[in-house]
C-alpha cells in the first residue's frame, strides 16, 4: 500500500470536493477554485469531512498513480485555503525588479529590462528591488512561473549573480588562477 497514498486528506471547513464526470475533479474553497482531471482508475471518495483516492489493485502502474493522485488532491486543498508561494533573490550590482501594472520588469544586465507578463491566477509582489514574491492557488504554476523568471538570468557560478530562490545555494568556483612564474 503507498503511505502517502493511503492517507486521507482532512478538507477544512469551506473546502467542497465535487467528482464530475471523466473523473473531473473540482475543489471549491475560501481563496477560489480548482479543476483537475485525474486518472481513470483512480476512485476519489468523499466523505464526512475527508477525502481519499482508491485504487483498484497492486499493479506497479495503479500504485505509483494512487500517491501522485492523493498528492495533487491534497495540494489543490491546500491552494484554495493558503495558497502557494515562492520567493525570488537577485544578487548582482544594479540587478534589480520592479511592477509595472501587474506584469514584472525584471533589469538583469541585458541592454533592455525583461518583461514578464502576469499569467491568470498568479500574483507578484515585490518587497524590495531585489525580491520577487509569486503567490497563486496553484502549486504546479506558481513553480512554474518562478522557474521561468529564475530562467530569465541564471545565478553564475563565478560571482553568484542572477536571480536564484530564496535560500538556494550557488555554488562558487575558484577563478582562474594568476600566472606564476616567468616570462
């Protein structure tokens, strides 16, 4: 039995689970809505205040699909109450970003600034020049849109400068070594 699989998933209060047809599911809670089509074998039951996936038998393929599906459920519960987020760090002399409307102006040391349109459901935040908040419901697109404005100037392993996540580290190598010796 998958341990991750097996586990229920607590729905707080405001949170509604509905399983449409074609196993679509949709969570409906506090902060909006989610849809997400899940697999045929899986069986999603719902019931006094809980959830849980089923599957129909031990074959590799339905064990491995019973701990993504009870995970992507579960995350979607979590995104309707919380919310996701990830948080951004840009390290580099006159690196910095800004709001412009609701889309992002990212100046990363190109010769123009990179403008990252907002997509729906996602939000930014910038605290300081060199931070970036993505806020959304969804955690697949909030990682997604940071990998995407992190893939804008990757951290350099030379000096470290770039945009890297919070509390990611850069490895550093040595420079080259000076010359020694004669002429």
């Amino acid at each position: 039995m998958s341990r991750i699989g097996k586990q229920p998933i607590e729905l707080p209060g405001g949170v509604e689970v509905t399983v449409g047809q074609g196993n679509v599911v949709t969570v409906n809670g506090p902060r909006g809505s989610l849809t997400q089509v899940m697999h045929a074998n899986m069986r999603i039951v719902v019931e006094d205040g809980t959830a849980r996936v089923e599957r129909p038998d031990d074959e590799g393929f339905n064990r491995g699909l019973h701990g993504l599906t009870r995970s992507l459920l579960a995350n979607m519960v979590v995104g309707v109450t919380e919310g996701f987020e990830k948080r951004l760090a840009i390290v580099g002399v006159g690196y910095r970003a800004a709001l412009k409307g609701k889309d992002l102006e990212v100046q990363v040391g190109y010769s123009h600034p990179v403008l990252v349109p907002q997509p729906a459901g996602i939000e930014f935040e910038v605290p300081t020049s060199t931070q970036i908040v993505v806020r959304g419901n969804d955690k697949a697109q909030v990682g997604e849109t940071a990998a995407n404005i992190r893939k804008i100037r990757k951290p350099e392993p030379y000096k470290g400068k770039g945009i890297r996540y919070e509390n990611e580290y850069v490895r550093k190598k040595a420079g080259k070594a000076a010359k020694g010796g004669a002429a």
